[in-house]
C-alpha cells in the first residue's frame, strides 16, 4: 500500500474513533439513552451498514470480472472481542468522566498492542521510545489536571474495553479483505447484543437524541471507520498503530471545542503539540 493512501486510511479512521466518543458523550452523559441499548443499536447500525457496502463491493467485483465471492468473512474470536470493547465501552461512561475514560481505554490499548509486540520480538527505537514519551506526556497534561479517583468498577471496565479493542486490533492486522471481515465480524457481534438487551430489558429506554447519536455511532463511526482500520492495519507495524491512536483523545477534545463550544486554553494547546509531536517523532522514519 502506497504511503499517501496508508496515512489518509488511517487518518479517517482515527476521526472515527474519535466520533465515537463524541457520540457516547452526547448520548449517555445526557440520559438520552441507556448503555445497553446504546450497545445494541450501534452494533446492529454498523453491522446493516457494512453488509450493504459489502453487497455492493461485490457487485461491482462481479460485473468487472464475474467473481464476487469473499473467502474470510471475521471469526467468532474477533468478534467477541469488539463486542467486549463496545459493551464495556459504554457502561464504563456511566461512571467516569470523559478524560479519565479515554485515559484508561487508549493507555490500555497502547500496553495491549506494545506488549503483544515486544512478545513477537519487535523492539523500539530509541526515537521511537521518546516519541512515544512525548505522547504519553501530552494526554498526561491534557486529561490528568482535576483528574478524580475513578470507581473502580467502571475504571476496571474501561480497561476491559481497551485490552478487547487492542486484540480486535491486532487480529485485524493479517486481514486480506478489511470490508468483509469487519462486516462478518459485526453480524456475528448481533447475538450478543441481542443477549446484552435481553438483560438490560427493564431499564431500556432512548430519545430521539439518543438513537440518532447511536445509530451515526454504529453505522459511520463504528461501521466505516472499523473498516478502514482494517484496510490500515496490514501495513502498520504493531508498535506504530498502538501509538497512533494516542491521538484519538486530543482528536476527541477538538471536536469538543468545535462542536460542543467546549472551551479552549494553553494547556490543550501545549498537550495536542506534546501528542501529535510525539507520534510524529514515533512513527515517521528519519531522513
């Protein structure tokens, strides 16, 4: 894949995730809906939207050389874990704030994916080691001021979430069909939701705000957004897509700012310098 492409599938992707936690905020901070049901519907939106870009992929391969048919269609195991990652995801944001949640969800897939490299015999340059201390210190200035003790219960959730999303990202990483296999994997996330509502059935309940922000966050951020990942993930050393994604929270606070009139102030500033810097530092090779 060439270098141009790479970096734009991966850009779009990191916004997604971002979108994602733009979307929970809005919904479950508000009460519009309940985690559960957030859950569901937003695996279930992702799981409709890419099987129809999946139809229609195979369309086109069938009227330009007659064979449409898609070997690799996801696996339970993946599976599992995005539907770990997801549900976690969501009833962790009932008790923590934003800042502590994305601290413990991307600092737990950062270790996941770094640690499963070291295991494989990957090993960090010492550019890559202070880059990667850059990042880390640029979430540390933005999210740690005012930071409260978490509880634990929710804190051990989040963590969850980001250990199951950096197994789903890492299992993604040997994909040769990125759309079918985050599509195949996001149908086979349905019985579990389904199971997931079935338990939560007496507190269930959303507005309109609520559906609308679960359904974008299933079917665009989610949905198209897994997708691209996987598109990015062949090319991207393990090491490097942990680091990125360190991104996603100073991605996450601008939109804040743009969207939610969040305010703005030097020390977003100094750690979105300090974050992007260091990933910068971490992931571009030296000349």
């Amino acid at each position: 894949m060439g270098k141009p492409r790479l970096a734009l599938l991966t850009v779009l992707a990191l916004l997604a995730f971002a979108g994602n936690s733009l979307l929970c905020r809005l919904a479950l901070r508000g009460g519009g809906i309940d985690a559960a049901s957030f859950t569901g519907i937003r695996l279930a939106a992702g799981a409709l939207a890419l099987a129809l870009l999946d139809a229609l992929r195979r369309q086109r391969v069938r009227a330009n050389d007659g064979d449409g048919d898609v070997v690799a269609r996801g696996d339970w195991a993946s599976a599992f874990a995005l539907f770990a990652y997801a549900a976690a995801f969501s009833f962790a944001y009932l008790g923590l704030s934003a800042a502590t949640g994305a601290l413990l969800l991307f600092g737990a897939v950062q270790l996941t994916m770094l640690g499963r490299a070291f295991a494989l015999g990957e090993r960090l340059q010492a550019r890559q080691w202070l880059g990667l201390v850059g990042a880390s210190a640029g979430l540390l200035v933005l999210l740690l001021p005012g930071l409260q003790a978490p509880p634990a219960l929710n804190a051990a959730l989040m963590l969850a979430a980001g250990v199951a999303w950096g197994v789903y990202s890492l299992r993604g990483r040997g994909s040769r069909d990125p759309l079918g296999t985050t599509a195949g994997n996001f149908l086979r996330t349905l019985p579990l939701a389904a199971a997931l509502l079935a338990l939560g059935w007496n507190n269930a309940h959303f507005d309109s705000r609520g559906l609308l922000a679960a359904l974008a966050s299933g079917a665009l951020a989610s949905g198209v957004g897994y997708a691209l990942w996987y598109a990015a993930l062949p090319s991207l050393r393990a090491s490097t897509a942990g680091i990125v994604q360190l991104s996603v929270p100073v991605i996450a606070a601008l939109g804040g700012i743009v969207l939610l009139a969040e305010p703005v102030g030097w020390r977003f500033a100094l750690a979105a310098a300090l974050t992007l810097g260091g990933i910068g530092l971490a992931t571009l090779k030296a000349r």
